[in-house]
C-alpha cells in the first residue's frame, strides 16, 4: 500500500493528526491498526506478525523509531523505494 489517494476534509484530518501526537503514535501505525482490527472483526483467524513480515519490531514502529539493527533498516529502506 505505497500510494493511497485518500481524500478526506479537512477537520477530520486535523483531529486524527491530534489524536496521534497525543497518543505518540505515527498515523502509520494508527492506521495499520485500524485496518487489522477491521480485517479481524471479519476473519478472527486473521494473524499478522510486524516484525516477522517486514523485518521491524512492531513497538519501534508505533512509536516512529527506526529499527536498531542497521541491515534492517538497510532491508527497509529498500522495500519502501
């Protein structure tokens, strides 16, 4: 899901962003939760592990912070372009 064009108005937009900073998450990781609760609620056999399908640790990525190990983060600069 690289490019996505999703319009949305703008107050929406703007409370989401707030919702993030004040949670101290990334609008990545909100957003990648919301879409596996969703997929879940249809498939309760749904699993995704972040860390064994992307190579990152997933509490790192909720909080924004790059991977510690500097080959993942080679493997992941790769992947996203």
């Amino acid at each position: 899901m690289d490019e996505i064009n999703f319009r949305c108005p703008d107050v929406v937009a703007q409370r989401f962003w707030l919702l993030c900073a004040d949670l101290g998450e990334t609008p990545g990781s909100l957003l990648r939760s919301f879409i596996v609760d969703e997929v879940k609620a249809v498939d309760p056999t749904f699993f995704v592990e972040l860390e064994a399908d992307t190579g990152l640790d997933e509490a790192r990525v909720r909080k924004g912070n790059p991977p510690k190990d500097r080959a993942l983060a080679d493997v992941h600069a790769r992947r996203a372009g």
